[in-house]
C-alpha cells in the first residue's frame, strides 16, 4: 500500500470515527450538555482525534504540491504531529485535572509516548512510515475514546476492557 492510499484511506476512517460521535449520544438517550465533565471532555477528545486523523493525512499533500522534498515532507510532518500531540497532552491534561477526574488508562499514554518518541526519531530519519504510524495512532485513540465513552469507565477511572465480564457486572450492579 503507498503512503498516498494509506492517508486517503485515513481520511475515510477518521470521518466515520467522527460519525460515532453521534452513535454514542443516540445510545445515552440524553443530552450531551447533562454528561459528566469527564465524559464531554472524551466525546471533544474522539472529535479532535478524528479531526486531527484528518488534517494530518492531508498535510503531506499540500506540503508536497508546496515543493518540498520527500523527506522534508516526513520530517516536518513529524514535527508538526510530535508539537501538537505534546500540547494537546497537556491541555487534556489540565482539563482533567481541573474536574477532579481520573486520566485516560495507562496503555493509552504509553502509546501516545511511543509514537511521539517515533516522530522525534523521525526528524532524522525523513520516511513515511513514523509519520503514517503516527496518525494511525490518532485514529487508535478516537477508537479508544469511543469505546471508552459507549462502555463506560471502571470506578478506579480507568477505561473498562472491552469484553470483560467483570467489568460489565459492576457497570450494572
């Protein structure tokens, strides 16, 4: 698969991650303003990782028609993913922080970690395929914030597994 398939693919799945958004609201049954903090702040978190998926996967065109080499593409495309990932971290952060709430489970920052270690990495390198790891992260973290949202959260705050028998039994009791 070339990178241009990759990203155009990007695209498609990040609108239809977007669209889920809606999914998640319908299955409440209530109005997002009556959500829990928490909750708002994952529904903007699923939004902005589906939008982001998007504006990434375009980046590397406009660069590209803008003249730049092929490798300058990678290379500042992975600035750009690494800067923003850093800030947005640390504003989700602070919101969070500011609700009193539980931060996101573990694996999802240990994740986000590799693959800003990876856009670091490939300032130097200057290939695709850091960068296109990169925003298939984002796509990941929307599809976790999705489930996270549709299946609620353990008491502990961190994100119930999808599957686990044990987890559902103390959403219900």
């Amino acid at each position: 698969m070339s990178a241009e398939t990759f990203l155009a693919s990007v695209v498609e799945v990040a609108i239809g991650m977007a669209g889920f958004a809606g999914i998640v609201a319908a299955i409440r049954h209530r109005d997002i303003a009556s959500w829990a903090g928490e909750d708002r702040i994952l529904l903007r978190m699923l939004l902005v990782a589906s939008g982001m998926s998007i504006s990434f996967a375009m980046l590397p065109a406009i660069l590209d028609d803008a003249g730049f080499t092929e490798s300058s593409v990678w290379r500042i495309g992975s600035v750009s993913l690494l800067v923003w990932q850093i800030g947005i971290a640390v504003h989700r952060s602070r919101q969070f922080r500011a609700l009193g709430a539980n931060p996101l489970p573990r694996l999802i920052f240990l994740w986000v970690a590799g693959i800003l270690v990876l856009q670091a990495l490939n300032i130097v390198l200057g290939t695709a395929w850091p960068y296109l790891l990169g925003i298939y992260g984002l796509l990941v973290n929307a599809f976790a914030f999705f489930m996270i949202l549709l299946l609620g959260r353990s008491r502990d705050g961190r994100g119930a597994a999808v599957g686990d028998p044990a987890a559902e039994i103390e959403r219900t009791a």
